[in-house]
C-alpha cells in the first residue's frame, strides 16, 4: 500500500489508486462494528484522473457523513441512553439479530458498489481469519472476548446492563453465535452465492426499543381493540367468538402475574394449550382459539403494539380418523325425515309460539332442499329468490361459512381456520342454487308473495338477531327443542344434519366433487380466486347436476299460514 497524498493511495498489482477516510468517532455506530474507515476504489491507475476522481468522491463521502450525522441525532434523541438490570431472552435474541441485520446490509452495500480483484481478496482473506478465530471461541463456549464487543454494540444502540457470571454467558454466546453465522453468509457471498439480507436476517426492531416497549407495552384491552378495529364492523358474533380464547388467556397470564400481552412467551402460550387440553375442551375448539389468538396477536405486531406474536408458532393437536368419526354428525334415516316432516308443524300448521313463526316450516324444508346453512336461509331478500326464462327459479344464497360445519373431511385437517372464515354478503361471496320442484309444490311461491303482500322485503320478517349477531339464532333453538321432543335424543342428530342429507343425495346422484361442493357453500378446491368470484361453474352447469337429485317423498303438506302454535308433543322416532 502506497500513499501519494492525503487521503489517496496505491495498492496491488495493477496499482490502482483508492480513497481512504477515516470514519468520524461520532458517527461510527452508523457503521458496521470494527469499521474504523471508508477505502472505495478510484478505479484507475492514472494518477492525474484519480486526483480528479478523489474531489467527487469526497464530496460523496462527505454527503454521507453528513446523512449519517442527522440520523443519529435523532436516533439519539428518540433513544436516550437506558439501563437495565439485565437482558431479557426477546433482548438478546433482538440484538444479536439486529447485529446481524446491519452487518450484511453493509457487506451488501459494499458489494453493489463494485469491488476490484484486490478489495475483493482483501474482504475474503479478513473474512476467512475472523471466521476461524471466532468459530473456534465458539466451537469452545469461549465468549469472554466477545462480550466487549457485544456491550460496546448495545451502548450504540442506546442501552446498557448489568452482565454477569451466567447471564453474561449466555448473552455472548447467543451474540457469538450470531456473529459467526453472519460471517458464514458473508463467506457464501464472497463464494458468488446470491444471499438475499431480508431472506435470510430480517428487519427486526432496535434493540433499544425492545427495552422500551416491554414496560411500557401495548394493553389487554388495546390489543383486542385493535384486531376489532382493524376491520369496520366486524360481526357481533364473531368478536364474542375471539373474546371467549383472550379473555382466557388473559385471565391465565394474570395467575402467572403476568402485567400484560407483551410479557407472554411461546412457553407461556403452549402451558396454556395444555391447560386446554386438560380441561378436555374438543381438540377443534382448541385449535380454534389457537387461531383466533394468533391473528390478534399477528395484527397487533403488525400494527407495532407489541414487537412478537407468541402464538406464531404454536401448534394444535390432530384428530385420528376414529376420533372424527365418532364425533361427525349423521344424516337423518329415512324413517327419522318421515317423523320430522309428519309432525304437526308440517301436517296441522302449527308454529312456534316465538319470533321463528313461518319459518318454523320453511327452513328445515328448504335445509333439506338446498344443503343450505340456517343463517343463510333465515337472511334471505325476496329479491334472492329469482327466475330464469330457460332454467327456472333459483336461490341467491350467501356463503356464510359456520364454524361449526365442516361436511368434509379434507377440510376438517386444514390448519387454516377453513371453517370459521365469513364472507360478507356481497356479489363475490354469493352462489346460486336451483329450487327444487318439490319446493313450488309446497307453496315457496305463494308464501313469498303472502310476505311481499305484508310489504316486507325479506323472506322472514319476524326474524331478529340475537346476542351474537344471529338471524337463525331464535330458530336453531327453537328447533332443538321441538325436535327433542319428537324423540331425537342423539347429538348427532341436529338442524346441520339435514346438510348431511343434502350432501348424501348429491353423491348418490354421482354429481361431480366440484359443484357438489359449491351446491354445499364449500370451496371447490380451485383456489380462493374462483371461490372468492362466485360459484366458478356456470349456472347452467349447476341446474344440470342439480337435476340429477332423486329427492325421497315426504308427508309434509302444502304451506299455509300458521293456525295455531306448537305445544310440546311426545312422539317416538324409530332408529334415533
């Protein structure tokens, strides 16, 4: 190496000129750490073009000290020096991170720029030598002369702490360790491997700022207000929903005299899973609420309330196959849809005495008709009930999809939370389904015009939410009395079942997977393109397939207004 002038000097074989400045102490914590000063090829032998070179290249260089200065002006007035006692395992973890982070965007930086054959001997020779001295410090537990480094790295970050005996050992080996990784990436660099910064060390947050944000972390009440606020209007039900697993794990993290969300780790999180678990909660509500914890969490990190979502990682448990049989629903049997559909709420035209009135008879008619969801019958327009010239009449249903039903088995093992999503009522969440003959047969048509004659515009008008937001809510409860007391007892035997129905009718007519999924609200299985967009299979597709149903004859008569109200009737069903 051979210096001409300040700044200015010579080196290797082609004798090409370089600048050399020395980093000013104040800004060097902008900088990679060990980086004392800046050396950029001039890219020229000539001595006279590189004198020219050197005033542009100060100038830059200037220009950047200069940036460098500004930002850590505010940096420092934003992060006042701070200490603490000592560094939680999230601190460590973030600084080593951190570190890593700032090292290869620079060694990044470096390489965009341009290297000559010297430079780039000179990087991978530096680099070589550190990684064998460090690597052997780790490969030893040695990290004594690490921690110098470390503690100076942490006071440019703007915090400091008190490390000793254990505690300093771990923190240095978790730093040794990072450092050694990076110089491994910096090695597949100098290799010609593309290594992308944000792939393989992330942005993470300032090390300083953890500090910072876990005494002073975001709320229980804050955290939840922001996953509610972070889509408008957000169903009633559905936050109850999410209310139900936070409010629990609120209360757990309270018993470990927890302050608030910021202080749960992923340990803490998979204590309570097994609490769950030993509570005997069905393994499908556990990893529900494992879910639902988990998206509040990811939105209140995005949102930069707190800096880690614990719940990231957590898994659930799986189900065997025996274990989902015994708990799956069953199709109603032949003689049960006789007994349900002779009773006197179809036969005598009795109702219930409450809010579910005429829809008392329609929506188990129309359930076991379309394989249509409660909710969605029960929030029907007049208006999604239409015709057409070559195909006849149809529903407009929504595709409201329930937690509680999963007719298939591929969709009951996603780890996705398939069956808790609800799409808005709007033209992308909607499918049409063909109304069946038998349906006319029984009056759909008179009735919509009786209920257009009261000047309503909905297909049940007596119908009003209930606490989760529900329109059906009334009804299913009405229902599961009534159906109680015409004998079935069987838990497997619910208002969902006549779905099961539906679903059995469709495969005995062989109708293919696809509309046989989109007839049943499901996903077909092509993407949540197609099955955000409609059904994805025209309609005349649909009306075609749907023909095929051989629908079995039942007793229940032609609609007419209600005549008086259902009492409590004992009738034995056969084969409950």
């Amino acid at each position: 190496m051979k210096s001409t002038s300040e700044h200015l000097f010579s080196r290797g074989k082609t004798g090409n000129f370089y600048i050399r400045r020395r980093i000013p102490i104040a800004i060097l914590s902008a900088y990679p750490a060990g980086k004392a000063e800046i050396i950029r090829s001039l890219r020229t032998s000539d001595k006279a073009e590189a004198t020219k070179r050197l005033r542009l290249e100060q100038v830059r260089i200037d220009a950047e000290f200069a940036a460098h200065s500004a930002s850590l002006k505010e940096r420092k007035e934003a992060l006042k020096l701070s200490h603490v006692k000592s560094l939680t395992d999230e601190q460590i973890c973030g600084l080593a991170k951190y570190w890593s982070h700032r090292v290869l965007l620079r060694d990044a930086e470096v390489r965009q720029n341009g290297m000559d054959e010297d430079e780039f001997d000179e990087h991978g020779k530096v680099l070589s030598q550190q990684r064998a001295e460090l690597g052997k410090l780790l490969a030893r537990g040695h990290v004594k002369p690490i921690l110098p480094a470390m503690l100076g790295f942490m006071h440019l970050c703007g915090f400091d702490a008190e490390l000793s005996g254990e505690a300093a050992q771990k923190a240095g080996y978790i730093f040794l360790e990072s450092v050694v990784k990076t110089l491994d990436l910096q090695q597949s660099r100098q290799a010609g491997n593309a290594i992308s910064t944000d792939l393989v060390a992330p942005e993470v947050p300032h090390p300083a700022k953890i500090g910072i944000e876990s005494s002073t972390a975001s709320g229980w009440d804050e955290v939840f207000k922001s996953w509610q606020d972070y889509v408008n209007d957000r169903p009633k039900s559905t936050v109850i929903g999410y209310q139900t697993p936070w409010g629990q794990l609120k209360m757990f993290a309270a018993d470990l005299n927890l302050k608030g969300p910021a202080e749960l780790t992923t340990k803490h999180i998979s204590e309570f899973v097994s609490a769950m678990k030993k509570a005997r909660l069905e393994v499908k509500t556990i990893n529900g609420r494992i879910g639902k914890l988990k998206e509040i969490f990811r939105i209140a990190v995005g949102k930069e309330l707190l800096l880690t979502n614990p719940v990231e990682n957590t898994l659930g448990f799986k189900e065997s196959k025996k274990e989902k049989g015994e708990k799956k629903r069953l199709a109603f049997t032949p003689q049960d849809i006789e007994v349900l559909f002779g009773s006197s709420v179809f036969t005598q035209h009795l109702r219930s005495s409450g809010q579910a009135s005429e829809a008392s008879y329609w929506i188990p008619l129309m359930m076991f008709y379309t394989g249509a969801r409660p909710e969605e019958i029960a929030g029907l327009e007049l208006s999604d009930i239409q015709h057409d010239e070559k195909l006849g009449w149809r529903f407009v249903i929504t595709d409201l999809v329930d937690g509680d039903d999963c007719l298939f088995d591929d969709e009951l093992s996603r780890d996705k939370d398939t069956c808790e999503r609800r799409l808005l009522k709007n033209n992308s969440s909607r499918r049409h389904i063909p109304i069946a003959n038998e349906l006319i047969e029984l009056g759909l048509l008179r009735y919509v015009e009786w209920v257009r004659g009261q000047d309503s515009t909905r297909m049940f008008p007596t119908l009003s939410k209930d606490f989760h937001g529900k329109l059906g809510g009334a009804f299913s409860k009405w229902f599961g009395r009534y159906k109680t007391e015409l004998g079935f007892t069987s838990p497997k035997k619910v208002l969902y079942s006549l779905r099961h129905n539906m679903k059995d009718l469709l495969e005995a007519a062989k109708i293919p997977t696809k509309p046989l999924k989109r007839i049943l609200g499901h996903a077909s299985g092509d993407g949540t393109i197609t099955d955000g967009y409609g059904s994805g299979i025209p309609f005349n597709v649909i009306h075609e397939e749907f023909s095929k149903i051989i629908f079995p004859a039942i007793p229940a008569l032609a609609w007419q207004p209600g005549v008086g109200y259902w009492r409590k009737e004992k009738v034995n069903a056969s084969s409950k």
